[in-house]
C-alpha cells in the first residue's frame, strides 16, 4: 500500500513538474503498475519490543526489576515504517531495539525504548506522534520519516517545514532530536526507469530539503541516503527485505551504525572522537542523478515511434 501511493504520486509529481508527454506519462504509469504488483502490500505489521534495554543487550525488561535508584535514558522512536522497523524477521533486529540497546551498552546505563512510529506515517502525520512523546517527555527522540511524503501531494519545502516544527517542539521541550533523512528511493530495484530516477530525485531533494529544517530548528541530520546509498546499491539482495522495498536486518543494522553516534553526540555521551562531516550528497546518488536528460530521452523515443 505505501508503495503503491508513493509510485503513484511519484508518477503525478513527474507529469506535472517534469514536462512529461501524454505518451511518456502513459509510459511510466505502466512502469508504476508494475512496480506495484512485484512490491505488494506489507505482509505484516511490524514487529514490537518497546520496553527498558539493559547494556548486557538484553531486554526488554519490566522496570521494576531495575536497581533502586537507578533511572532508565528515556529514548522514543518516531516516523514512517522506516523507523517502525517494518521488513525484520525477529525483535532484536528491529531498529528501535538495535539503538536502545547500542545506547544503553556506550552509556552504561538502561535505556526505556518507546515506539511512536506508525507505518504509512507522512510529515503531516507527525505532529501527532510528537502529541504523544510530549504527554511524557523523553530524553532523546529519532525521526524517520520522507518516504511517504511523495504521496502528501505538498511540495517538497512544505513536508520539509512541517519535520521541521516537529522538530522545534521537541527541542523546545528538551529533547534531544536526531533525523534520519529521507532514503534514496531511487536504490528500489522493482522500481523501473526512468521511474526509478525520479523518485531518486524527488528524495534526494527531500532529503537536501530535510537537513536545513532539522539543523535549523535545533535537531540533528543524519543524511541516510547520502551515507547509505551506496551499499544499498552495491548490496540490494542483502541490504532489502524480501519485498524489495523495505530494509532488510543487514539493512537496518547499517542505519544504526550511522544513526548511534550522532544520537549519543546529542545527548553529549560520545566518546568515540570527533563525529566527521556528513556529506551533502552522496557520489553513488549523484552518478545516477540526470532524471531531466533521461525524461528527455523518453519523449524524444516516444515521439519518433508515433510517427
């Protein structure tokens, strides 16, 4: 269902702003039916394992079995089936749980894992999740969220301001914020070019689009499909889900290695030196970034066979 939406509005997107002929449109429609029906709906919901995470790497556990005196770093996960942790076979590969549990182990302490993500979630969706965190503030929230927003028919700066007042809200209420930009939607095999392209550059811009807003409104951005296109790329049958679509528990084990140290630098509890610069984009995306040349092409193809 997510993908069927984001294709479809990914191919409306592209009629009206990319200068599409009637023939090409009808082209990449039959391009998006079919990337439909190889996708498929999502077999399940995702899995849940919210609760405290001890730093042996167990867990979850009732918080009454932890030592007296000793309070539990309150960590929430918001966004899209993304951060939801949609695409895993067991509890401990879900992202929530891989981060809870990372961050319990570099801060020798319990982290308390709640779950507020929802599949399907857009940026316009977010506030409510944001409603929910704030009934209880927690000390430390990640985002994952974009990858819907192709079928919120808004424009990219507007998906892009609304994470940002997310963001200013929880930052307003002290809570340290981290942002997974938008993913690489172009590195979606069943995807067929040039469809394929431009839903890699309508993400990539949403991505751009994102990191402003976050860093703007106080948050932190790490740029996922900057930093994890590449392996996606070079590694889809590893990397995805058996739907293609969805991250694998490789794939999800990836974002948390990029996602754990900015998350503990939020906080101020990184020790492992100097975070480095995040790229403001990526080679591996960039190499496959000409959509205009290629929507272009297509026209051009089009038109000489229907003469």
């Amino acid at each position: 269902m997510i993908a069927a939406k984001a294709l479809r509005l990914a191919l409306l997107a592209a009629g009206t702003a990319g200068g599409l002929s009637g023939a090409a449109y009808g082209l990449l429609n039959g391009q998006s039916k079919y990337a439909r029906r190889v996708i498929g709906p999502p077999a399940s919901e995702p899995l849940r394992a919210d609760g405290v995470h001890l730093p042996d790497g167990t867990g979850p556990v009732p918080r009454r079995e932890l030592p007296d005196g000793v309070e539990p770093l309150e960590f929430a996960v918001l966004g899209d089936s993304a951060a939801a942790g949609l695409g895993v076979d067991f509890p401990a590969e879900l992202p929530g749980v891989r981060m809870a549990r990372g961050l319990a182990e570099e801060l020798d302490r319990p982290v308390a894992l709640t779950t507020r993500a929802i599949v399907g979630t857009t940026s316009q969706e977010l506030a409510a999740q944001v409603d929910a965190a704030l009934v209880r503030p927690p000390r430390l929230a990640l985002i994952i969220v974009g990858a819907n927003d192709v079928t919120s028919k808004l424009p990219v700066s507007a998906c892009a301001d609304l994470l940002g007042d997310a963001v200013r809200r929880l930052v307003e209420a002290d809570v340290a914020v981290v942002v997974g930009t938008c993913p690489d939607l172009g590195a979606i095999r069943p995807i067929p070019q040039p469809l394929r392209s431009i839903a890699r550059h309508w993400s990539l811009a949403l991505g751009r689009a994102q990191r402003r807003v976050v860093e703007s409104a106080g948050g932190h951005a790490v740029p996922l499909a900057d930093l994890l296109s590449p392996e996606f790329l070079a590694r889809p049958s590893e990397f995805f889900s058996p739907d293609r679509f969805h991250p694998s528990a490789a794939g999800y084990e990836a974002a948390t290695a990029i996602l754990l140290p900015a998350m503990c630098a939020a906080i101020g509890e990184w020790e492992g030196g100097p975070l480095p610069t995040a790229p403001t984009r990526s080679e591996a995306a960039e190499a496959r970034r000409p959509t205009s040349r290629i929507v272009a092409g297509l026209n051009r193809r089009l038109h000489h066979r229907s003469r």
